[in-house]
C-alpha cells in the first residue's frame, strides 16, 4: 500500500475583536456596500495578543481534533509573513509553548500559499518516511502592516490562525497529487517589507515601508488565472478530474477572485469553501482556518477529494488535491482561546493610523 499523509486534525483561532465594514466607514472613504459587493468581506478579526497566541489556540484545537498530545508530532511548521521576531522562528517559539518536544521545527514564507506550500511539504515528509506526524499552522497579523488611511488594502485583511495534522497512514487517503510554483519577477505586486509584530509599530520604522502595498487589479488577474491553472495540473498530477472534486478549500482572497477562478475549472459554488465575510483575507490562515470550518460543519464526508489551492505575494502559488480518511469528526475537542478583551477594533488599530498619517499628510 502506498504510504501517505492523510489531515487527521483540524483547528482555527478567529480573533474576538472585529472590524466591522461599518467601522472602516469612520476610517477611509468606503460604503459596507462597496466591501461586500467587491469582496464578499463583512468583518475581519484584529488580533489583541501576539501571533503566536492565536497559533498555539489553532494547533491545540487540530492537535484535539487528531487526538494527539504535543509530543507525538515530529514536524512543525509554521507558514507566516507576520512572524514576532526573526530568530528563533515563530516555529520553534510554538514548539516551546505546545511543549511539542519531538518535533523539528521551521518557519514557511510562501505569504498566503504559505499553509498550502507547508501542507505539500509535510505530506512529502511523511510520504517519504522522513517524519510521521506533522502540525502544519498558518497564523497571521495583518493588521499590523495595515494602513487604516488607505482604502484600497485595508477593508481586505485581517488576523488568524488555522492549523491542520498530516499523519502517515497506509489506507489509500491523502495526498494524491500537487502543484506549487512561484514567479519572483511578478514579486513587486505585492509587497510589505517590515518584519518582527512583536517591537511596537514605531519603534525605528519607516511608515513608507512598513505598510502593505499591492497592485489590485494586476494581482486579481494572476490570482484567477494561476488558481485555474494550478488546480488543473494539481488535478493531473493525482489523475482525477474536476468533477471528482467534492470540496474546494480557495485561499479567501477576494469572493470574486474565487468564483471566478470556479468558474473556470467548471465547479460549482456549492463545492467552493467560502467563509471570506467573517475573516477576511488572512493570508496563510486563511486556507486552514476555511479547512477546519468546512469539517466542522459537515461539508466533509468520509472518502472526498478536497483541494486547496492558494496564490500569494512572492508570487507564489500552490494547490494539493487530498483524498479525505473515513473520520470526518473530532475525535476530542480542546477550550483552548485567546483571553478575552474589552477592548475595540478602533482601539487595536488606532497605533497604525497614528504611525501612516504622516503619509496622507497631503489628504492623499
Ligand atoms: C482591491 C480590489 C478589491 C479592488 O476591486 P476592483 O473591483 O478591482 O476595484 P478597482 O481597483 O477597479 O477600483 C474601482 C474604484 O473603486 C475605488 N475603491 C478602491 N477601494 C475602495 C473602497 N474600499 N471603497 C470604495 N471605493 C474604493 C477605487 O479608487 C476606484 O476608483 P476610481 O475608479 O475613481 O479610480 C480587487 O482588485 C482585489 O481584490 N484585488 C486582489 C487583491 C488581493 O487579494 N491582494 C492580496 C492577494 S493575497
């Protein structure tokens, strides 16, 4: 039987503070309207701790789901663009946590591919033999690279994370086929260039630099198109067709970008995972945590051919065609969460607006 790594345990951390549309109609000139008609978005969530803390909530809920303990994953890895500081890496700083013990342990910059490039190498490991557990997590900040006076990026992001188990199994499920790539010269349609969340927003930075920008437009043509193209040969590679696909598990980039990239690959909506207008876009999070919603309300059944598929800054992209195990529940479930606040959405980004003013000094 051939050895794969069949998704054994599924979680998400959506942050409790929302930013609602009708808030960032007292930032920037927007309508709720124009969000939700150009982007599916209704709220986002604004993280009010660190990165990590959203992570170890994530993996402790996939870890509950698989109904493993910590020390019996060999692998992590921890798909970021929003990492607290550079080293050690966000990985192994979750490893310490978790106190998952046994586990190597590395950061992934594949920005919003990111979960889906991890998901690929972790079934990899695993397939080869390398390792036999492996959490992969994508967890992500946004909002503090988010320039709340510029409507064009700041109405799309927001903060999560999602995590995922990937575990050896010889029963024919898995991962059966994959496509990943990247076009570094397209890389300057979408850019940040800071790193480190955890230092305050202004400690020793250019605002110039430190905000988010991309290229709207350029960048919904290439995320349609390279969708399209790499489910396709994903598709191949696993020797299944797109009417074999049960579920679509898209990166939540924009509702628009993902129904018409379905359209092109002749699927339905009702195979297309969407839970864009809660989150937002949330980069590498943004697949896991749509992976655990879609198990968790049932859009699973034992046996399915699921796909996720992702496009992102660098450019990268990636899609991995997965036949599903006979499990579609937990198996134990966790009441890990972030602690609540009082405080307000405005309140966690009213640093950010304070540190870009001095770029729309001009009333740009
Ligand atoms: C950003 C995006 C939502 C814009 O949607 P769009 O339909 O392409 O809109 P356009 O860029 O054509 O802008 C249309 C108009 O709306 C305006 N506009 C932009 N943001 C607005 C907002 N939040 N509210 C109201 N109007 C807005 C523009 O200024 C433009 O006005 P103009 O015609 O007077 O110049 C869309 O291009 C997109 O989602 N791109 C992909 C971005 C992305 O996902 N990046 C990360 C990838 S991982």
């Amino acid at each position: 039987m051939t050895r794969r790594a069949t998704i054994s345990g599924w979680g998400k951390c959506a942050p409790p503070v929302k930013l609602t549309n009708a808030d960032l109609e007292q930032l920037v000139d927007t309508t709720d309207a124009w969000i939700v008609e150009r982007t599916g978005i209704s709220s986002r969530g604004i993280n009010h701790m660190q990165t990590t803390d959203m992570a170890e909530v994530a993996a402790h809920h996939a870890l509950a789901a698989a109904g493993l303990e910590p020390a019996d994953i060999d692998l992590l890895i921890m798909a970021t663009v929003t990492p607290e500081i550079t080293c050690p890496s966000n990985a192994c700083h979750l490893q310490a946590r978790l106190g998952a013990v046994n586990a190597a342990a590395f950061d992934l910059n594949a920005a919003c591919s990111g979960f889906v490039y991890g998901a690929i190498t972790a079934s990899s490991m695993v397939a080869a033999g390398v390792k036999q557990r492996a959490l992969v997590v994508g967890a992500e900040q946004l909002h503090w690279v988010m320039d709340y006076w510029d409507r064009n990026t700041c109405i799309l992001f927001g903060d999560g994370a999602g995590a995922a188990i990937f575990e050896a199994s010889d029963d024919g499920d898995g991962m059966l086929g994959a496509d990943l790539g990247a076009d570094g010269v397209a890389g300057s349609t979408m850019v940040f260039e800071s790193l480190g969340t955890r230092r305050h927003l202004g400690e020793g930075r250019d605002p110039g630099t430190s905000r988010l920008h991309f290229e709207g437009q350029a960048v919904f043509k290439i995320a349609v198109q390279g969708i399209a193209a790499s489910v396709r040969r994903a598709l191949d590679q696993a020797g299944v067709s797109a009417d074999d696909v049960h579920l679509v598990v898209p990166h939540q980039a924009n509702e628009r970008i993902i129904n018409s990239a379905a359209k092109k690959l002749g699927i339905g909506p009702d195979r297309v995972m969407l839970n864009i207008a809660d989150h937002g876009n949330t980069s590498a999070a943004s697949v896991p945590m749509a992976l655990c919603d879609a198990a968790e309300s049932g859009r699973i059944a034992p046996g399915d051919v699921v796909v996720m598929t992702a496009f992102g800054g660098g450019v990268t992209w990636a899609s991995a065609v997965f036949r599903w195990g006979p499990r579609v529940t937990a198996i134990a479930t966790s009441d890990a969460a972030l602690p609540p606040t009082d405080v307000t959405a405005l309140d966690l980004v009213a640093p950010n607006r304070e540190f870009f003013a001095p770029l729309h000094a001009d009333g740009a």
